[in-house]
C-alpha cells in the first residue's frame, strides 16, 4: 500500500519552476530516496509534503489525507528532520523532546517513557540533562532523528540527514536509520546527494531541475545504465583489442594505455577474456556501475561537482582564516 | 485551542527567561536608571506644586517601559526561533497558529507582569503609600498591557526575518512608543502632531490606567490624561486587534 502518493506536483516560485510535474508514490515500510544536487528540488518537495508550503498545482497525499486539505492530519502522521538544526540550543535534549510531546499532544503519563526511549534508542540518554548548545553535530542530529520519533509517525522525513556530519557519525546514523523501517515499521522519505547514501534505499527517484528523471531500485537504476566495464591492459593492445572484439562481437575501446567493454557479467567474462588473449594480460579490473554513473548517464554531469566547489571554497575560507591568525 | 501546546511555549519561554540571569538583571537594572537616576536629575526642572513630585510622577511610566521592554523582547525571540530553526519545529507541529500566538503572547505576559511586579515592589522608596486593592489593581492592569503589547510584539516579529532588524526594530519603534506614552511627561502638555501620536500608542492608555490606581486623587496637570474606560477601553480593543493581526500573518504560506 502507497502510504505517499503524488500526482503532477508543480511548485514555481516568481516564475521559477523548483518542482516541475513529478509524481511518485512510496510503499509503506520501506526507505525512499530523493538523490539530486542541491537546489534539484528536493527540499521543496520536502517542505509540500510537511505542509509549510502550498504548491502551484497537483496532488499530494500521505496516509491518506490531502496535504493541503488535512494539514493537522498529515501533521500528526509524520515526523521531519530538517536540513538544519531545528533545536533550541538553550534547552536540555530532555526538555526540546519534552517540547515536542507536548505539541504532538503525546499522552500525559506516557510522555516521560516514551521521551526516555527514544534518547535511549540514540544512545543519548546518558546525555538527557545537557544543553544542546554542548553537543556535537552528530549528537544534534541523532537527537532530531529522536525527536522525530516520540509521536511515533507513520513517515519520517529526513532532509540531508547526514550533512555537515564527519564519517563515522554518518555511518551511525545510516546503521539507525536502516533499522526503523524493520524494527519500528516506519517509513522513510529522505534526501541525499551522496550516492553512497542512497544505496540504502528501498528505491531512488533521480531529480534534477525539478524534474524526476528516473526512478526505481538502486540495481534497477544501475541495470539500466548497462552491463559491468571490464577493464584490460595488455602487452599488445592492438592485436589483443581486435581478438576480443571477434570473440563477444562488441565494440572494444582504448582509453589511457587499457582496453575497455561492458558486458552484462563482468565476472564470466574475464575467464574467457583471458583464455583467448592469453600470456598478453598484465592486469584485469572489473567496474560496477554506480549511482553517480546513473546519473552522469541521464543528465550529462556528475552529482558531485557543485559539491566539491562548495567544499573547496570552505577549505579556501579557512585557509584566509589561519593566514589572517597566524 | 491546543492547551498543550498553549502551556509548552509559555513554559519553554519561561524556563529560558529563568536561566538568562544577565537578562533579567538588565531588565531590572534599565528601570532602575530611570528612576533614580533620570528622574532624580529632571525632577530639579520641576516646580514642586503642580502635583505630585517628578519621581512619583515618573513612576507608572517606567513600570510601562518595563512592560514595553521585557514584552517586545519576548515577542522578538520569535525573530530568532526563525533564525535559529526552532519555529520550523513548531509550524510544522499539529498546532493551530492561533495557539502559537496565543502561547507567544501568554509568554511575554508572564515574563513582563513578572519584571513589572519587581519594579512595583519598590513603591516604598519612592514615598508611596499604595493599599493592596491598589497595587492587585496596578498588577492587573500591568497583566493587560503586557498582553498588549507582547501581541503588537508577535505583529512586528511577523514582519522581519532576521536579528538585523532589531535595531530598526529598538530605534524607531520602541523608543518612540516609549517618549510618546505619557511615561516622562503628561500627554496633555506635548505639541499638537505629538499628543496624536501617543493616542495613538497602546501603551499611552496602560501608563495612563495605572496613574489612575497609584494616584487616583492628582486631578492637576501630573494626573491622568484620559477616563479609565478610555484607558480600558482602548487596550482591549488594540489587543484584540493585535492578536487578529498576528493570527493571519502567522497563517500565511507561501
């Protein structure tokens, strides 16, 4: 059963369109992905389906009830984690998850409990009676996932969860994350342009200017990009490349000094590879596709190139910082 | 009405409010200058017969500017929820908007009815004598303005996105409200364009119902302004206003 069903969504902002005519809809119980670069749409989606925004047009339902419509039911029926920090700083973890028991009107008698659990369920619970303005980004962002949670919802919206995160915190956090469908029996909508990160999903939709231009499971996805690349360097590439093509019939290129094919199975391939081309082999390296190669496929760029300008230009300001300090 | 949710903001306010000490003490120490410092010094420009003496005179007043302070700056904090993330938290709660800004409001009441009691318990310095029905009276009368004025507060939070606002916010709001309410010199003595201005302030009539219960009998130049129905009259109906206001700004989405 679709526990999140949307029909031609369209969100244009003074004539930009952020989300232009998607539809999707998430099973319950599973992990649903939105990978896309930033500003593709994705927390805008987000901030539709969570009620703070309106859109321009279409249809979007969770649990049943009509996001615009229902608000107060789609409200009580879901739990978001923000891409920034939505903590009071200023207040204990105990008292911002006390917070939000109250405003999701959590049973009186049952509210301390089910607060306790869930700091306990992020291992925060040693931590209850310090400021949040002691903690550290994980902290912070593993009590937020907590937060999420009290009122139990149905859906939990995770926007960037990991970001800012150092990588041992991510890995945590994803190990937690991956369990509450299982365990706890919610669904999960997140966002993430970390390929890496949406392998963990149930299913992926690709978004790119507002557009879903793919969608399906991350082997789905990878299936449609092609078959593995094998890999070859050999002492006589010429001879070995015009071998190899006779014996499967494909199209062998060269690139940097090695031979390169895809074939459905990278893996049988490189036996008979091998038998024919003989003593000629010096390596042989065989590469699945990612989600960045899906990705690369459909919109010509890679997902990480704005990111890593973004990093450079925080190195490059710390770098003027330690000058200026030095 | 969420009372949930109602009661969870105002405590949340109120704990944080507790644990700034820095701020309550610079809400108590502000009122303090004035009193015994500024009204100290212009209370020697004052003949001593038209009334009251200056630093009585002053004394409604600067409970106001307590009020106006403390519910201005508690309104804004919603300035800073925006800032900081948390309001998100709260908008997309189950909560009506208009208990949000019920609960908003209750706040800044409670936080500022509580600095203006401190200030009030210092009548006796000032050679008052004030019977009890007189200061429940003022305390009552400081609750409403607090409302007030906490709810105009929530108004202007509405209209600005960031802190960088709050000096627009402190210089060319707060003071004027402040000067122009009868706190420093009776209403009827300003110029023309003035006096309309500071009939036009809320805080006019909550400084000027409280002259009527510290000095009910100052019928000269020192005393009220306006009848008390006016006064009351006046702040009830601004709040009501306020709080509608309020209500539909918080409404919006965009």
């Amino acid at each position: 059963m679709s526990i999140i069903s949307v029909k031609n969504l369209t969100k244009k902002f003074n004539g930009i369109t952020a989300v232009d005519n998607i539809s999707f809809e998430v099973e319950e119980g599973t992990i649903f992905g939105f990978l896309g670069p930033n500003g593709a749409g994705k927390t805008t989606t987000i901030n539709i389906l969570c009620t703070l925004l309106s859109p321009t047009s279409g249809s979007a339902f969770i649990a049943g009830h009509d996001c615009m419509k229902e608000s107060s039911e789609v409200r009580k029926a879901i739990g978001i984690v923000f891409q920034d920090t939505t903590l009071d700083k200023d207040l204990t973890a105990y008292e911002n998850l006390i917070f939000h028991a109250y405003l999701y009107n959590v049973a009186k008698n049952k509210m301390r409990e089910q607060v306790d659990n869930v700091l306990r369920f992020v291992d925060l619970y040693a931590r209850k009676d310090d400021l949040v303005k002691k903690f550290s980004g994980g902290m912070k962002r593993r009590l937020e996932v907590a937060r999420g949670l009290i009122h139990w919802p149905g859906v939990l919206f995770l926007d960037e969860p990991t970001l800012g995160l150092d990588p041992q915190s991510r890995t945590n956090l994803w190990e937690f994350i991956s369990e509450l469908p299982v365990k706890h029996n919610v669904t999960i909508f997140m966002t993430t342009h970390y390929m890496e990160e949406a392998e963990v999903c149930d299913r992926i939709a690709i978004i790119d200017n507002g557009k879903i231009i793919a969608i399906g499971t991350p082997d789905e996805l990878k299936k449609a990009v092609g078959g593995e690349i094998v890999y070859i360097r050999t002492t006589d590439n010429a001879n070995a490349r015009k071998e190899i093509e006779k014996l499967f019939r494909l199209n062998v290129s060269e690139k940097n000094g090695e031979l390169y094919l895809s074939c459905e199975m990278g893996d049988t391939c490189i036996p008979e590879i091998i038998r024919t081309i003989g003593e000629r082999v010096l390596s042989v390296r065989v590469q699945r596709p990612t989600l960045n190669d899906v990705f690369l496929q459909l919109t010509g760029k890679t997902i990480r190139e704005e990111e890593t300008s973004s990093f450079d230009s925080v190195k490059e300001s710390v770098r003027a910082y330690r000058r200026r300090h030095e | 009405m969420e009372f949930n949710a109602i009661y969870v903001i105002v405590a949340r306010e109120f704990k944080k409010f507790i644990r700034e000490k820095s701020r309550l003490f610079s809400a108590i120490a502000r009122p303090l200058l004035w009193l015994f410092i500024v009204g100290a010094g212009i209370s020697r420009l004052v003949p001593r017969d038209t009334g009251v003496p200056y630093t009585q005179f002053i004394f409604p007043g600067i409970i106001g500017m307590t009020i106006l302070f403390s519910s201005i700056f508690s309104s804004i904090s919603i300035i800073w929820d925006k800032e900081f993330g948390f309001m998100k938290e709260i908008l997309v709660a189950p909560v009506s908007r208009f208990s949000i800004v019920i609960g908003k409001a209750l706040s800044g009441t409670i936080v500022s009815t509580l600095q203006a009691v401190i200030i009030l318990a210092l009548f006796p310095l000032l050679g008052f004598k004030l019977s009890l029905l007189q200061i429940m009276a003022v305390i009552f009368i400081c609750a409403s303005v607090s409302f007030c004025i906490s709810t105009f507060g929530i108004v202007l939070a509405t209209f600005y996105e960031s802190y960088e606002s709050f000096s627009v916010i402190m210089n060319f709001i707060i003071m004027p409200m402040f000067f122009l309410s009868g706190a420093m010199y009776p209403v009827r003595l300003l110029p023309d364009i003035l006096r309309l201005v500071a009939k036009l302030n809320p805080l006019t009539y909550g400084i000027d119902a409280m002259k009527h219960a510290i000095f009910p009998h100052e019928a000269g130049p020192m005393g009220p302004d306006f009848s008390l129905t006016t006064d009351a009259a006046a702040i009830i109906i601004t709040s009501i206003i306020f709080i509608l206001i309020a209500g539909k700004a918080f409404e919006r989405k965009k």
